[in-house]
C-alpha cells in the first residue's frame, strides 16, 4: 500500500531503526511498509498514526481512491 | 537475523529440546543394540526420542503466537506454508514412485528433514521476493 511513512519519518530526522523502536517493531518491518511490500495490520497502522499525530487515511493511500484518481 | 525476544525463546527452546533428544536418543540405540530393553518397554524407549522433535514443533507454534511483530510472524507463517507445501509434494511424489516399485521405502522421519529443508526454501523465497529472510 503507497504511503507517505519515508516523508514522515525524513521530515523528523528518524532512520528506520528510530522509527521501528518508537513502534515496538523491526527496522525490516518499517522498511516493508515503507516499501509497500507489506501493508500493516489494522492495530499498527493506529501505532504510526497514533506516533505521527496524523489520521490514518493522511498517511496510508486508499487502494480503492488511487485507483479512482487513476481513472 | 531480527532475533527479536520471541525468536530467542524459541531458540532456548530448541536448544534444551535437542538435549533431550540425544539424552532420550542415545540410550535408546544403544538399549536396542544390546537387546537390553524388555517386552513392551521397548515401544517407550522407541517413542521416547520422537517427543523433543514434536517439542519442537509446539516451540515454533508457541512462537508465533508469542512474536509480536507481526512482519516477522508473517515470514515465519510464510516459511511454514513453504515447507508444508515442499514436504506434502515430496511425500506425494515418492509415494507414487514407490508404488510403482521405482524406488525403496524411505523412512518417515525423513519428512521431517524434508520440512526443514522447505523451512530454507521458504526463507529464500522471502528474501528473494520481499528482501527480507525472517529470523
């Protein structure tokens, strides 16, 4: 899933590995979602926004939206 | 390697059950050897060694419920469902074969390196296709 967590963490200074110690997982972890290689549970998608103060939808890009603006 | 705490409990794990094994293991192949093992004993001595290999089993069950990040529970789950899949077609495959009187009877503890080996594959696979090999 395209996200904007590599902006967000750049924006605050943090490598991978700060990242993944503020959420309690591993930095390959971060860098799968980061990627969009893995798309977080429901729970840890709350954990970024929750970290970032952010809404969920300003971090994670709908599928279904990306693919309507395709259109 | 992420060795997160889960991963390392289940290492410990591993660790005290493969003492275990050999400490089950090694009397019992030497019982058998020297016939030392009475009547209907010999079945417990014989099923004594299998128990730490199913052990393990549990451990690595017990470990994905204890892993808490769950990218690295999901390439474990992943390396499973591979070496389920490699083990299950190998048995099917040799069976057939041995059906046809191509090949001899193989012992079925072999499976259990067989899974092993589709554990490898799998955490190949992972990396291969998502950069990342797990634990």
């Amino acid at each position: 899933m395209e996200n904007r967590l590599r902006i967000l963490r750049a924006e605050r200074n943090w490598s991978q590995q700060d990242l993944a110690e503020r959420l309690e997982v591993s930095r390959q972890s971060v860098n799968a979602i980061e990627t969009g290689k893995y798309d977080p549970s429901l729970p840890l998608a709350f954990r970024i926004a929750e970290l970032f103060t952010m809404p969920i939808e300003e971090i994670f890009v709908s599928p279904s939206r990306r693919s309507s603006a395709a259109i | 390697m992420l060795g997160t705490p889960a991963w390392k409990r289940y290492n410990w794990r591993v660790i005290w059950l493969s003492l275990l094994y050999a400490a089950f293991l090694l009397p019992a192949v030497y019982g058998f050897k020297h016939a030392l093992i009475p009547g209907g004993f010999r079945y417990v001595v014989a099923v004594l060694p299998a128990l730490p290999i199913i052990g393990i089993f549990a451990a690595l069950g017990r470990y994905l419920v204890e892993e808490q990040d769950e990218y690295v529970r999901m390439l474990m789950v992943r390396q499973i469902l591979w070496a389920s899949g490699v083990t299950l077609s190998f048995a099917t495959v040799w069976g057939f074969l041995d059906n046809f009187g191509l090949v001899d009877h193989a012992d079925g503890y072999w499976l259990i390196m067989i899974w092993y080996i589709g554990l490898g594959i799998g955490g190949m696979v992972n990396k291969l296709t998502l950069g990342a090999s797990g634990c």
